[in-house]
C-alpha cells in the first residue's frame, strides 16, 4: 500500500513534470537558436568582407599587362579559383542557414 500511494501520487503529478520540461527545453532551444543566429550573422559578416577583398583581387586583373609575370598571374588565378570555390560553397550554406531561420535570401 505505501507503494501503491507513492505510484498514485507520482502518476498525479506526471503531466505537471512533462509539461514543465516541455517548457525547460524550449527555453533552451530558444537560447541556442538566438545564439546561432548571432554566429551565422558574424560568419556573414566575415565572408562579406573577404568576398570584398576577392573584388578587389578580380579588379586588379586588368593590370596584368606584362607577359614576363605569366606564371606568376597563372598561380594567383589558380589560388583566386580555390578561394571563390570555397566562397560558392560558404554562400549555398548561408543560404539554407537563412532557410532554417525564416531570412530572406
């Protein structure tokens, strides 16, 4: 009988321990959502200014003039085609990040 009491009691107070961690882990879903949204605008943030920098680098092409630096201008090309590979990947990320966080794209 003391048993008996105890699973009355603990199955009384179930629905009132379920609902309080429903609300614990939305609380923290909340928090870790708002904390990945200010890592994704700081990573945008970081990957507007180094796509501002891969401009500069793509304008300054049409000062290439000079066929002696052929093999120098042919391996900053191949590294400028690396680093905008990655910047297309970088984008398509950020742009199911958006997705997830209900932001324009």
């Amino acid at each position: 009988p003391d048993a008996d009491v105890k699973a009355f009691w603990a199955t009384i107070a179930l629905p009132r321990r379920v609902a309080e961690q429903i609300e614990a882990v939305g609380v923290k879903a909340a928090e870790m959502r708002e904390q990945y949204a200010q890592e994704m605008q700081s990573e945008q943030a970081a990957f507007d200014k180094s796509l501002d920098r891969l401009e500069k680098v793509v304008g300054g092409f049409d000062k290439h003039t000079s066929f002696d630096r052929t093999k120098e201008v042919a391996s900053e090309v191949r590294q400028l085609q690396l680093e905008l590979k990655d910047a297309e990947e970088k984008r398509a990320r950020f742009n199911k990040r958006e997705v997830i966080f209900g932001q324009e794209q």
